[in-house]
C-alpha cells in the first residue's frame, strides 16, 4: 500500500489521548492515529460527570488485560449487602448522619465503579475487541 505523508495540527487534548491510548496498546501512535481515521477517536469522558474524569481518563493508558480485569471485576456479596441495607433504611426512615455519609461515598463507589467498567468495556470494543455484556 502507497502510503502519503500529512502534517497537522490538532488539540493537545486529543493528542494526548492518542498518546496515551498507543502507551496503553504498546504501539505506535502512528498506528493509533491511522486506526483512528479508520474508526474514529476512543470512547470519549466529556458526557462523565466532572467529579470522576479523572479517573476515567486514566484509563485509556491501560493495556487490553487490565481493561479486561476491569470489566469482569465485581462487587463482593458483603458490600452489596450493605449497600442494599443502607439504601432499604434510607426508603423507610431517616438515616443517622453517619448513615448518610456511608451510604454518599458508597453510592459514589458505585457509580465509579460502574463507569469503570461501561469506558473499559468501550476502549476493548474500539481495540477491536468483543465485548459481551454479563
């Protein structure tokens, strides 16, 4: 295949998305950059809420096990039971404040956890990977 040379100039943002992306696939970001004009950019963050883009972005440096490991991890059967508790306190009565912290930084957990594994999930598929929900 004939190949052409183009030069551009694109946000640093997305470059270092790119960069980052070709770290984690421990390839080039030449290989990147040309999987990319053939099927589009990463799964992207900006709809994430603010509070967890951080972490969410960091995982675009992950290589493919480490995002397999994400989305086939779980929550253990004991923070399930509390959190299922706290959340069946919370519908029949007030909750100690106390409670209330436990149950915000759980609920937080949970929803990290869940955009966790929904972003890794989306980077394998967009490696080329199928991803079967569980």
């Amino acid at each position: 295949m004939q190949k052409q040379t183009v030069t551009l100039e694109i946000p640093e943002e997305i470059y270092q998305r790119l960069a980052n992306t070709a770290r984690g696939m421990k390839c080039s970001l030449e290989d990147i950059v040309i999987h990319t004009l053939k099927v589009g950019i990463p799964p992207g963050y900006d709809d994430i809420p603010e509070e967890f883009q951080v972490d969410i972005a960091g995982l675009d440096r992950l290589d493919d096990d480490s995002l397999w490991r994400i989305t086939s991890s779980k929550k253990t059967a004991a923070e399930m039971k509390q959190y299922n508790s706290l959340l069946e306190a919370n519908s029949s009565r007030e909750l100690t404040e106390k409670e209330q912290l436990e149950l915000s930084k759980m609920r937080w957990e949970a929803d990290l956890f869940m955009l966790r594994k929904a972003q890794a999930a989306a980077l394998l598929h967009w490696r080329g990977y199928k991803v079967h929900s569980r």
